[in-house]
C-alpha cells in the first residue's frame, strides 16, 4: 500500500509540473474589445499579417491608462504577446529601478483573424512606491530590446522615453 502511494507521489509531481509550465506559458488571456478605461483618441489600431497592432502616430506603442481606483492598466495587441512571470504575475515590479517591467514574446506568434488585446492590470498598492512625481515608469522588454514607457497621472498621457529595439 505505501509503495502505491509512493508510485502515485511520484508520478504526480512530473505532470503537476507539466501542468503549471503549461499555464505560465499560455500567455495572458485575449480579448475582443478596448476596455473603456482607454481614451481611443490617443492611438490607432491595425490589423496587420495577422496581428493586431497598436501605433501613436507612427510608432508602435503600448498605451497606458488608469481608473478611478487607480488601477493601472497596459494595453498590447496581438502579434507580441505579452507573457507571465510565473503562475500568478503577468508582470514584475523592480523596485531598484522603481518600474513595472513586462515581457513580450516574439517567438510563439500566432496570427489572428480579427482584432485582439491583452490588457495588464497593476493594482495600486502594487505600484504606489514606484511613483515618483505623480508618473509611473513601465518597461516593456523582449531579450535586451525594450521600451521604457512613462506615465503621467495627472495628464493621463504617456509617452516613451527609451527604446533600444534593435538589441540582441
């Protein structure tokens, strides 16, 4: 009876960690609409090669809004996706460098039909210590190449203020 068990044990813990690598790499979940937290105004949507891509004037960008809770979300088309940080976090915070730091993925794409979204939300009192001067600094990374997004509460706008997209 003890070895049953000891045999079930033991092959519990390979598929359970099958399992949660699965999840982790399962990305974030897509949606069909912009949450209304988004003011549409500030960047135009595309749907190119099968992705869904988001541009401010001719720049791709991430665009970054919060809500009266102070919720912060980052919005993403599809095409780059956003990946997690493990089994609960799609993002991390650096408090060393005090930003939001969020991972894309070039290599696992999958095209889509029609427009797609995923959209990050940051509680406040995840990011609060990070804020500095009523702006807020997100850093949207692949590899070494980044974009380094800064937010500011008052104005609601945001605006890159690093890029290095050519990184290996």
């Amino acid at each position: 009876m003890i070895e049953i068990k000891k045999a079930l044990i033991i092959i519990s813990i390979p598929i359970l960690a099958l399992l949660i690598f699965a999840y982790i790499k399962s990305g974030i979940a897509l949606v069909d609409d912009i949450p209304s937290v988004f003011d549409k105004s500030k960047f135009t949507v595309k749907i190119e090669n099968g992705g869904t891509w988001l541009y401010q004037g001719n720049k791709l960008t991430f665009p970054i809004a919060h809500d009266e809770k102070r919720t912060l979300y980052i919005l993403n088309g599809t095409g780059q996706d956003f990946i997690r940080f493990g089994i609960f976090n799609t993002y991390k915070i650096d408090r060393a460098k005090k930003e939001i730091v969020i991972v894309y993925d070039l290599v696992n794409y999958t095209p889509q039909e029609k427009a797609q979204f995923q959209v990050i939300e940051v509680p406040h009192y995840r990011y609060s210590a990070l804020v500095i001067n009523n702006k807020i600094r997100v850093r949207i990374k692949c590899g070494s190449a980044f974009d380094l997004i800064e937010y500011d509460f008052q104005t609601k706008t945001y605006t890159n203020i690093d890029s290095n997209p050519y990184a290996k």
